[in-house]
C-alpha cells in the first residue's frame, strides 16, 4: 500500500466474524437465562403425600398425627422448605415414619379462589400465611402450628418433637404430657 493514502497499514482484518460470534453467544446466553428464571428445575420429593380426603382414615388406620404442609406456588419460603427437607431422604423418611403428611395448596392469587376443602383448612387452623404447617392429633383434634420457615434443622427438631409429643398424648388417652405429672 503506498503511504498517505488514506488506508489503514495493519496487515490484519477486522474481526467482524469474531464480533458476530462474540454477539450471538451473549444473546443465547441472555434467552437462556430468562428461560430458566421462568422454569425452575423441578424438585423430586420424597415426602409422601396423601390426599386431603384420605387424611383422616389414614391417620386412624396408622395412628399417625397428621401434618398438613399449607404452601402456595408463589412462595420462595415454601419451594426453599421442599427442597431442603421434603427433598432430602433422611427428613423425608423421618416425616414420612411419623406423620400422615398432606400437602395444602392455597390457589387464592392464581385462580381467584380456593377449592373448599382447602379454605376450610385454612379457616380450621388459622393460617394467614406460608409456609405453615400444622401437626394435628386426630384422636383429640389438638393442633400445633408453626408458621414459616427458619431451616431444615430447625424444621426437623420441631417435627420431631410435636411427633413425640402426639404419640405420647394418643397412649396417654388424649391428655396432654405436660400436664400429666
């Protein structure tokens, strides 16, 4: 190239190829990462859940309290809770072992309303927000609520102990432990 023309005298071309490839990468990127923000993975539980309807004749069938899991679609707390304890083998197995366990999905913001046998619950127990989860002995119909969720090793000492605690009122004859002396 003579000098002064006008002309770049680099010996190299533009990398346009390279900032076309470059550009397509970050817009892949960007879609899949709405994609996934829309799309959680889904969680597999463990936890066995029963029927609202069956709740009842399985607890008297097996002598388990029940724990009915009041959750909702749109709670982070709740998806946080099935991953890290109803997702776990251990914290299942334990839930599963001690409890008739029923899952409650509060449909209010998506549908506008909630089947009736699910805001009957809610109404039963008081729940005014999620996570909640009730231990219920269906041999007296006292209930233990605990509202939110504080950890799966906080979770599972308090399931443990309102377990126990039921399983010694029902061979008590429906008195209270603490009040047994």
């Amino acid at each position: 190239m003579p000098p002064g023309d006008g002309r770049s005298s680099s010996s190299r071309t533009a990398p346009r190829p390279l900032w076309m490839l470059a550009g397509l990468l970050l817009v892949a990127r960007v879609a899949t990462g709405v994609y996934e923000c829309g799309h959680q993975p889904r969680v597999v539980e463990l936890v066995e859940w029963q029927p609202i309807q069956a709740a009842a004749d399985q607890a008297r069938l097996t002598g388990k309290p029940i724990l009915y899991d009041f959750s909702a679609e749109w709670c982070g707390p709740c998806h946080q809770m099935a991953s890290e304890v109803f997702a776990d083998h251990r914290a299942a197995t334990t839930i599963n072992q001690m409890f008739v366990p029923v899952r409650v999905v509060d449909r209010q913001r998506e549908e506008g309303r909630n089947p009736h046998d699910v805001e009957m619950l809610q109404k039963r127990y008081g729940v005014e927000a999620f996570p909640t989860l009730v231990v219920v002995d269906w041999t007296s119909g006292d209930h233990q609520k605990l509202e939110g969720y504080a950890g799966k090793q906080n979770l599972i000492q308090e399931l443990s102990r309102l377990g126990v605690q039921a399983r010694i009122q029902r061979q008590l004859g429906g008195a209270r432990p603490d009040s047994v002396r």
